[in-house]
C-alpha cells in the first residue's frame, strides 16, 4: 500500500486534530502541507473539494478531520484506540460539537490578532509549507489577509461572538470533569479529548503543537492577556495537560 498523504495547512487546528490523531494510531503517513489558499490546488488535484485536513489513501479520499479520526482508528494498529468500543457514540457526539462550535471560534479569535501584521501570519507559517508559497504570502499578504476575513467573516462582530462562544465551551468542559474524571468521558483518553485539545490549541498555545506557534511574548499584549486568562480556566489548563502528558509520538 502507498503511504497515505495528509494535506495540510500547515498551521490548521483542525489538521492538528487529524495529524495527532494518526500519529496516535501510530500510522505511517507524510504530511503535504500548504498556506491557507495556496491550498486548493494540491486539494483539487487529489479529487478533494476544498477543504484540509484531506487524506488520500491510494486512489481513496477521506475528507474531515473526525472521518480520518474514524478511519484511523479502524487501522490495524498497535496503537491505542480513538473511539473506545464503551463510549464511541459520547465521544463522537463530544468531538462533533467541538468541530462545530470550538474549531471555527478559536480560528476566528486567533485571525483576528494573527492578520493585525504581516509578521505574525509569516511566524505562524514558518515550516512544513513549500517556500514558494511562503514568499507569494508574503508579497501578497494584502489581498490574501482580505480573502481570509471575507471568507471567515473575521470582523469585531464575529470576534465578539466567537469569545463569548469559547467562554462557554470552556466553562462546559470544566463542568464535565468537576467530578474529578481524569478525561472528558472518563478514565481514557479518546478522540473527544484528542479534539478538545487540539481545536483549543490557538487559544492556549501549547509549546508542542505538531505546527510550532510563534512565541507568546511576540504577540501583541491584549493577545499575550487573553492567552494567559485561556491557560489559567481549567478547561484551558485541561488542554495543556493534554498535550503534556499525551501529544508525544504514540
Ligand atoms: N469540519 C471540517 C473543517 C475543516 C476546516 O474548516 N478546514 C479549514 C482549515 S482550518 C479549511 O480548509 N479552510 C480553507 C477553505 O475553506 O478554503 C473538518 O473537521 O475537517
């Protein structure tokens, strides 16, 4: 079998959550990763419609980070289960929430600080992407910032609403684990973890992330304030812990 490709952008939460995932399963793959935009192409020429993370497994396409979470886990492999037999359906119904509400709140709060300047947008893509790319970013950073927040709605407004939407998904996975649980639906860690971690990343900026984050200190101080109040809520330091303890190889 030809080793199955994951195309990336390089520094999307969401192909963090597939990319840890397949690492977790311990499966061998390469990653083929792009700039947001620069993107499409490698996309369309796999048969894909437009978004990442895509895996192409041979002249199979698995589109979505929880599909690829899924087809992860029905590998063979040594590695240890994303969707425990037990509580698959909690961790499915867990995981597809934080697609749905967490992964595009973090992304539109993050963008908001990350396309104040063109520095911060070229830290944030400083590996893994063909350089290329990272030069036609750079010389179009104007118009490509303007396609980003056109297409993500990233304004005040939408700002506004993603943090009040982050309070509240923090404030209900602190609820959760209240009684003391180890993780999200008890003694193992599981996809819904796994993406809880992984979609919260840009908001608590773990040092390990699979795509490095510029360095706190060099983001804009009401960046580092909120940073620093995402760490210190216990859902934010539960995302931590995550990657602490379980974001290493296997
Ligand atoms: N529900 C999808 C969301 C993926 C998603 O939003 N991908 C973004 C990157 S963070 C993307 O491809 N954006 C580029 C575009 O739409 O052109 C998943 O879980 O994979």
């Amino acid at each position: 079998m030809t080793i199955p490709r994951l195309v990336t952008i390089t520094f999307s939460h969401y192909c963090e959550k597939a990319r840890w995932g397949l690492e977790r399963r311990r499966l061998d793959f390469v990653e083929d990763g792009h700039l947001p935009l620069f993107h499409w192409l490698p996309v369309r020429r796999a048969g894909g419609e437009r978004q990442v993370p895509l895996l192409v497994v041979g002249d199979q396409l698995v589109a979505d980070s929880t599909a690829i979470l899924q087809w992860a886990d029905a590998q063979p492999s040594d590695g240890p289960r994303l969707y425990p037999d037990a509580v698959a359906d909690e961790v499915l119904t867990l995981e597809e929430g934080f697609d749905h509400d967490l992964g595009p709140a973090a992304r539109r709060w993050a963008y908001g600080f990350i396309l104040r300047r063109r520095e911060y947008l070229m830290r944030l893509s400083g590996e893994g992407a063909p350089a290329w790319e990272r030069r036609g970013m750079g010389l179009g950073f104007r118009p490509v910032r303007w396609l980003m927040r056109r297409g993500m709605r990233i304004d005040e407004a939408g700002i506004a609403r993603s943090r009040d939407k982050l309070a509240r998904t923090f404030d209900d996975v602190a609820e959760r684990l209240s009684d003391g649980r180890p993780y999200l639906t008890g003694d193992t860690f599981t996809a819904a973890d796994l993406t809880f971690a992984a979609l919260a990343a840009p908001t608590v900026v773990p040092a390990n992330n699979g795509s490095p984050f510029p360095p706190v200190a060099e983001l804009p101080a009401d960046a580092q304030a909120e940073i620093e109040a995402y760490r210190a809520h216990p859902a934010g330091a539960y995302a931590l812990r995550l990657y602490a303890d379980e974001r290493g190889r296997g």
